[in-house]
C-alpha cells in the first residue's frame, strides 16, 4: 500500500508540472512530503504484525559552520513520531522536528527557525528479539526555513535525504525509548549538512509474544474398502435347556494415574530456561500426553522485589510464556495452556536475602484435572546465581622451639 501511495503522488507531480508549468516547487513539494506522511500513517494502522509507536523526541543539533556567509550555533530542536514494524525485519516511521537557528554574527532579531519532515524506512538488525531494536535507517523528506535574515524569500522549503544509526528498548509493556545518530543533508545551493543526536521516549502497543503452536500431523488418506459378502445362514439350533451362570465378578478399581507438576527456578533478570528446567517441562507434557481424560494448564510466572514493579511484571510474563513455548513444542495443545505474569505479588521466600530471591524467580505449572484418581507429583528444579560463601581461611599451626 506504501509503495501504491508513493507511484500515485509522483504521478500527480508530473501531472501538476505538465498542466501548471509556473506552479511553485516550493508548494508542491510540501503537498507530496506531507502525501507520504498519511500514506505512511495509513499503512502502519493496516499493519498487523508487531510494535507501533507514537513518541516525543529531543535532539542536539549541529549546523555547517557556514552557510551564505552566515555561522550558526549548535542548537536543541523537539519534534513528533510516529512509526511501526511492518514485518518482523522492516519498519516505516513518519516524524518532524523544529529548531532555532541562532547566528554567530547577526543579532537575534535576525535569526530564523527550522522545520525537518522525515519519512523513513527502518531495518531491524536483530529480528526475533522482542526487547531491544538496533535499526539503520534510510529516508527522505523536506526542510522549511524561515530565514528573517534574508532580503528576499524569507521562507524556503527544500528536498532532504538522511540516514542513522539507533537502537530501540521496551522497559515495560507499553514504554518506549530510543537513542539514535543521524545525518541529514539539505538540497540547497550548498548542499548543507546537519549532525543529530536523539533521544525518544513514547507508547507502543500491538506487541504480543506468541505461543508457537506445532502443525497439525497430516491425515493419511483411506482407501474405501469394499464390505465383506454376507455369511452363510446359520445351522438350525437344538433346543438347550438353559444353563445358569454365575455372574462375573467386579471390575477392579482403576488404577490410579501419577501426573508431574513443576516449579521451574530463572537466573536473576532472564527468561530462558535452564537445560534442567527443558528437562522438567518435556516431562511434564510427557505424562500429560499420556493422561486420557480433560485437562488444562496454569503457568504462573514470578520473580524477585529487585527492580520496578513493571519491569518484574514484564519479566515474569516472558517466563512463563518461555515455558509455555516448550509445552506446546513437546506436544500440548495451545488452547489449553494460560500463562499469568504475577511480578514480585507472591513471595515463597524473604527478598531480603540472595537466596530468597533465588527462590522467588521461579514459574509453576499447574494442572487442573476433573478425575479424582489422579495423583500429583511436584518436580522442583535448582535455584540459579546464588553466591557462595565466602571459604574460612585455615590458620597455620605455630611451632614453638624449645
């Protein structure tokens, strides 16, 4: 749709210049940036895979040292954006951002003011990893000048084109940051370059971890087959006096089922699991698989009082979706797995102390059944980054000469 968008508003420039020679670049140029910002922002409301954002950003600017004989001083400029990931490698993003530009050698009722459109595409250098974002990016855009220094054509929109270099962070579900060095090199009759340093800081939503489900195993075809012919009639039968039979005895008792629960311990700030912890889920859905009757499954993901209470948040979710992930890879259905994220809410240990929080970074599966024969094992792996103590020096023994 991007693409559509960008063929239609060169279309109308062409058009424009062929019926209205005399139409000012100027104007048309704003109408076609300002075209792709909304077919941008049309776009990245259509996308439906990932993170969009809206965010506030500041910048430190520097000017070419000279410009029309003019030099100006490095300056702050504050502006808008708004962007998102198309796909899991791309990203468009649509911003603006306004500066004062302050002469050297003019008094301040000469100085002027700056506005940048930028329209960017983004490319994700580490696709796959849902809390950090390093990107290049790649656009281009226009620049308006309010010169109040100039004679004549005090105000004078250009082409731009830019590049950066930046790294995105989510903090928390709906938090977004951003730091990024960009270039942006202006189409006047110098061809001026401007240096930016920025800082972003805004909302994001859209973002999900998904559970991966496995593919349904394929349905070999059956062949019709063909019904057997009808047996023969039955040998007339003699009259019998019936004989009483006893009647069988009961049924034994069903034996009762032995089902694996867990309770899977993380390093401190992570959300991988350790090989014992795979080892423990792989046998959890294996005595599932082997369970007949209805079931479903509660994973619960905790962690220790260190740090914000969002961030804990957060990080307890990605631990139990980490876990729920190997679940349904071992064979469990999606549908019957939920995954809670309880933060530092429900201690099991005092975090006051290295290995209470240890015990408290932790996810449990927890499985509901509705047969009562069912028995329950709790499988309980290590606690991880305990610190050891400190090993008592051995004194030496003094050896007294008489």
């Amino acid at each position: 749709m991007f693409l559509g968008g960008i063929l239609g508003t060169a279309q109308t420039f062409f058009a424009l210049q062929l019926e209205n020679p005399d139409i000012e670049k100027e104007a048309l140029l704003k109408k076609s940036v300002l075209a792709l910002l909304l077919v941008g922002a049309a776009s990245l409301l259509q996308a439906q895979e990932g993170n969009k954002w809206v965010d506030v950003q500041a910048a430190g600017i520097t000017q070419d040292d000279k410009w029309r004989g003019i030099e100006f001083k490095d300056n702050f400029g504050w502006g808008l954006g708004v962007g998102g990931w198309l796909t899991d490698r791309w990203g468009l993003e649509g911003s603006v951002l306004g500066t004062n530009l302050r002469s050297k050698n003019l008094t301040p009722a000469r100085h002027g003011r700056e506005l940048h459109g930028f329209v960017s595409a983004l490319f994700n250098f580490n696709p796959g990893d849902h809390t950090f974002y390093p990107y290049l990016r790649v656009g281009a855009g226009s620049t308006t000048v309010d010169a109040a220094w100039a004679e004549k054509n005090a105000r004078t929109t250009r082409f731009q084109y830019h590049g950066g270099l930046g790294v995105q962070g989510f903090f928390a579900e709906h938090v977004i940051a951003s730091v990024e060095a960009r270039a942006v090199r202006i189409d006047t009759r110098t061809q001026r370059t401007e240096l930016m340093g920025l800082l972003g800081l805004g909302y994001r939503w859209g973002a999900s971890v998904p559970v991966v489900v496995p593919p349904p195993a394929p349905v070999e075809e059956v062949q019709p087959v063909e019904p057997p012919p009808p047996p023969p009639p039955p040998p007339p039968v003699e009259e019998v006096k019936p004989v009483v039979v006893a009647p069988p005895p009961p049924p034994p008792p069903p034996a009762k089922i032995v089902l694996d629960e867990a309770v899977l311990h993380f390093a401190n700030n992570r959300s991988e699991l350790s090989p014992e912890g795979v080892e423990a889920v792989q046998k959890v859905a294996q005595d599932l698989k082997q369970y007949p009757g209805d079931y479903s499954l509660v994973v619960t993901g905790h962690s220790s009082s260190t740090g914000s209470k969002a961030l804990n948040k957060a990080l307890s979710k990605r631990r139990a979706n980490a876990v729920a992930k190997v679940l349904a890879d071992t064979g469990i259905p999606a549908a019957s797995i939920e995954t809670l994220g309880m933060g530092p809410d429900q201690p099991v240990a005092d975090n006051k102390t290295p290995e209470g929080q240890a015990q408290n970074r932790r996810v449990e599966i927890d499985i509901k059944v509705k047969d009562g024969s069912v028995e329950k094992r709790t499988i309980q792996t290590n606690t991880q980054d305990i610190p050891k103590p400190p090993q008592k020096k051995k004194k030496k023994a003094t050896v007294i000469k008489q």
